[in-house]
C-alpha cells in the first residue's frame, strides 16, 4: 500500500479501539524511555468514552485500517500519532495541514523533549518553541516542550507600483 490509498476523515465511535491501538503502538515505538501514565485499558476507555466523543478525532486509514489519528481540542493539537510502520510516509504532513486548515488563526502543542523526531517535525511546519518544563506538570513527570504555530500575519501585499 501506498500514501496515495491513505484517506484522513473524521472518526467515529467505531474507530475508538482502532484509534487506541494506534496510540499505544505509537507511543511505545517512539517514547520508550516515558513512562506511561495509565494502563492500556484505561488508554482505551479514554479513547472510547471521552476523545473520540468529544473531541475533534481524524483517523488516516488505509484499505479500512487505522495507521494514524490525530485530535484536536480547541486551538490545541492534542495528539498525534502514525502506527510505526506509516511513518515517514507523509501522513502526518496531511494531518499537519489539515490541523492548520481548521486552526487558521493558530495551534499549539506539548511534546517530550526527549522526543528528538516530533520536534524535529514540527518545526518544519512552522511550530516554534516557546516553553520548556521540568515535567511536573504533565502526568509523566517528563520534561517537555510547549510548541505555536501562527499564521503568517495578513498574507497582504503590496501591489502599488510607483
């Protein structure tokens, strides 16, 4: 399968399980020196009860299956995470400009400062740091990194010639 059979659309509560799979793949791949804060059933029933209901949910699926999700709360773009073997893969690319298409006026985001790769990812798309912490304010207790993204302000020429 290619990125061209990847399609991105809203989630549904039939995703939730899909999505949570996704999630703890992800993290495991990527953070495996975080500790997780809550076990995989309560990961799951988070995803089922409360972010896939109430929260803005996209899934990236290919041929039906779920290899990415991404969520955004309010100006926040709260998760994002690829199955290992679809990253790199311009999924997250889509998400990205996605997640800025209906955030125009802004996001913002937190990740691990040991995860080298997200930081790395986002500051390609324009994210800039702006805050770092000891950890003692996220349920890991890790350090991290606070990210914004803005919109390039008013996109307005000048086009008087003179």
């Amino acid at each position: 399968m290619s990125t061209n059979d990847v399609v991105i659309r809203r989630a549904n509560t039939s995703d939730a399980s899909a999505v949570a799979e996704v999630w703890l793949r992800s993290y495991t791949a990527a953070l495996p020196t975080v500790r997780r804060a809550h076990a995989d059933e309560q990961v799951r029933d988070w995803f089922l009860h409360v972010v896939v209901p109430s929260r803005e949910t996209w899934v990236a699926t290919v041929a039906g299956s779920v290899v990415g999700v991404m969520v955004l709360d309010g100006d926040h773009l709260d998760q994002l995470y690829l199955d290992p073997s679809w990253r790199g893969r311009t999924i997250g690319d889509r998400f990205v400009a996605l997640a800025k298409e209906r955030r125009p006026g802004g996001l913002e985001l937190w990740t691990f400062q040991v995860n080298g790769p997200a930081q790395r990812f986002y500051g390609r798309h324009g994210f800039v740091a702006v805050e770092r912490t000891d950890g003692s304010g996220n349920e890991e207790r890790e350090p991290d990194v606070r990210y914004v993204w803005r919109p390039e302000p008013g996109g307005l020429r000048d086009d008087r010639r003179g």
